[in-house]
C-alpha cells in the first residue's frame, strides 16, 4: 500500500465524513461509484460562533442524505441559511431544490437554470452569512459552471470536482474546455502561492493537506496526457476513442467513456492550436 504522505496532495486518512477545517464539515452522500469515488462530499461551512451554516453541494436527491445533513447542521446548533452549488452535475446539484424545499433556503449556483432564488453566483462575488467569508473564484473546464470556493479563514478552497482528492478529474467535453481547464488550474494554483491557501476540500475523496502540490501535480499529468494524445495522433491513431484504446490502456474500461470526453477535449485544444 503506498503511503498517503507520498501521493500529490498529501490525501489525509481516516474517514471522509466529518470535520476537516475549523470552519468546514464533510457529509458523505451514499452515491459511491467509480466517477464519484467515495461519494459526494456535502459541505457545511460556518463560523465557529455563528448560528448559520452555508451548505455546498447538497449532493444527489436521496432522502436521507439530506436530511443527515440538516440534522447534522442542527446538532451543532445550527440552521441552514444557504446552499451553493460547485456546478450543475446531478451527484452535487440534483438534492438541491428539495433540499432547499426542506430548510427554506435559497440555492446560488453560476447557472440561472440552477438557482432558486434572485441572486447568482460569479466571478469576485463574496458569501459572508452568518459572518463567513467565502470567496467565489470561477474554475470552469470540467464544465462551463464549475465555480470554487475559497475560504480564507481556513487557508481552505472548496473545489468540487475541478480537483478531487484522488485520482484526476474528467473534462466534461463539450461543455467542459481543456483550455478552461489549465487556466482554471493556474488559478488555484496562483491561490496557494499568493492567498496562503494550504487545505483542498473536494467534491469526491479524503481532503488534501498540500493544495499546491495536488494542484502543481494536476497540472504536469495535463501535460502528460497532452503529449501522449498528441503522439497517439501523428501514429495514426485519429478517432477519440482510437486514442482512448492507446493511451488510456492501463486504466479500469469503465472509466473509458469518461476517459474519452477527456480525449475529445484535448484533441480540440490541439486543433485549435494547429498541433495536430
């Protein structure tokens, strides 16, 4: 077994679930699977002394679940004064408007078609209920509405699925951009370097306690997995899924489909630049 110390990000054992910053507590949804990992991770994030809680992705539209995290909200002495949304995908966003029908709450998300209530989500925006500070910083690229959240108080950012805390991250071709998606990296990365920002809390797996190793390791596998595509188009290798069977051939099959939304996505960068 390799030593979590030793693996990009530093991924902190232990259980998922529970609390993982001073501010940020992690509801596991029961939606494990090879593209969710573990599960969804729910997010509740207050100020110590605060009597609200923001919620971030109230995950799939199961029962239980939401209700675990309304009960958890409310065992720390809580209500649920407003849920967001990283991006649209049904394992973070689909509980949302039930989940915003039990605690009253309004839902912002980036996506219009997505929120429940007048006000949005974007770029230099700040949430600061019940005294919290999040900063809303766009990520798109896994999909055009992925949006993270910086939370300054805990050196944390909240990424959903634009970097996970194992494994890598699809772009979601055609709506996610592989150009998106590099500047979207840079931008986190520019978070770790200039914003103390220390602590990735994901939208799937165990925290990362080295935001910008996770972040600077995403960035060179990018690469990697340009240069191979890019090698497997000049050996002939031309439709997506060609290029899927080549470079991805260590990789579990059922993660292909995924594997090639990616491969459309990169072929595209590379077109758009002549370099294939």
């Amino acid at each position: 077994m390799t030593d979590a110390a030793a693996l990009p990000g530093q991924p902190r054992g232990g259980a998922i679930a529970g609390p993982a910053t001073v501010r940020a507590h992690c509801v596991l949804a029961p939606n494990p699977s090879a593209m969710t990992l573990d599960g969804t991770n729910t997010w509740i994030v207050a100020e110590p002394d605060s009597d609200r809680a923001v919620v971030i992705d109230p995950g799939p539209l199961h029962e239980a679940h939401l209700a675990d995290v309304i009960a958890t909200v409310e065992r720390a002495g809580r209500r649920v004064a407003l849920t967001l949304l990283t991006h649209g995908h049904a394992d973070h966003a689909e509980g949302a408007s039930r989940f915003a029908e039990l605690t009253g709450t309004a839902v912002r998300a980036l996506d219009p078609a997505l929120r429940l209530g007048e006000e949005g989500l974007g770029a230099g925006d700040v949430v600061t209920t019940g005294g919290l500070e999040l900063r809303v910083v766009p990520t798109p690229g896994h999909t055009s509405d992925s949006l993270s959240f910086h939370l300054p108080a805990d050196g944390a950012v909240l990424t959903g699925d634009t970097v996970l805390g194992r494994g890598t991250t699809m772009v979601a071709h055609p709506d996610g951009r592989l150009g998106d998606y590099l500047d979207s990296l840079r931008r986190l990365r520019s978070l770790t370097v200039d914003d103390g920002v220390h602590t990735v809390l994901p939208g799937h797996g165990p925290v990362l306690a080295d935001a910008r190793g996770a972040i600077e390791f995403y960035l060179a596998h990018r690469a990697n997995r340009l240069a191979q595509v890019e090698t497997a188009v000049e050996n002939g290798h031309r439709t997506a899924s060609e290029v899927v069977a080549h470079v991805y051939a260590d990789v579990d099959r059922t993660l292909w489909p995924a594997a090639e939304l990616s491969v459309r996505a990169q072929l595209e960068y590379l077109r758009e630049r002549d370099l294939v």
